[in-house]
C-alpha cells in the first residue's frame, strides 16, 4: 500500500532537523515503479533524474 500525502508529512515530520525536511525537498516516486525489475524501471529513472536534475529537462 501506498501511504498518502498526509501520512507521509505526518512521519516526515518527526524529523525537522534533517535538512531535505526542514527544505521540504521529500519526493516520493511509486515503489511499483522502481523496486519491480523489468521495463518501467526506466520510468522510475526518468522520474528520480527530474528530481535531482529539473534543470536538464
């Protein structure tokens, strides 16, 4: 299952002192799409090189 916007903040939340946290810099990607092997892992690199790179795309 998935958690939801709300469950996520709500546990992220517990740590303010990391810096991503404090920066609001959590991204979240689908795990079906990154932890299954197999042709939509390459959707899952899309998505994490957008994250870390927004300034190539």
């Amino acid at each position: 299952m998935i958690p939801n916007n709300k469950d996520l903040s709500l546990f992220w939340n517990r740590w303010k002192s990391i810096a991503a946290v404090k920066d609001n810099r959590i991204h979240v990607i689908n795990p079906d799409i990154v932890d299954r092997p197999g042709p939509r892992i390459v959707d899952g690199l899309d998505k994490l090189a957008h994250i870390i790179h927004p300034e190539v795309f």
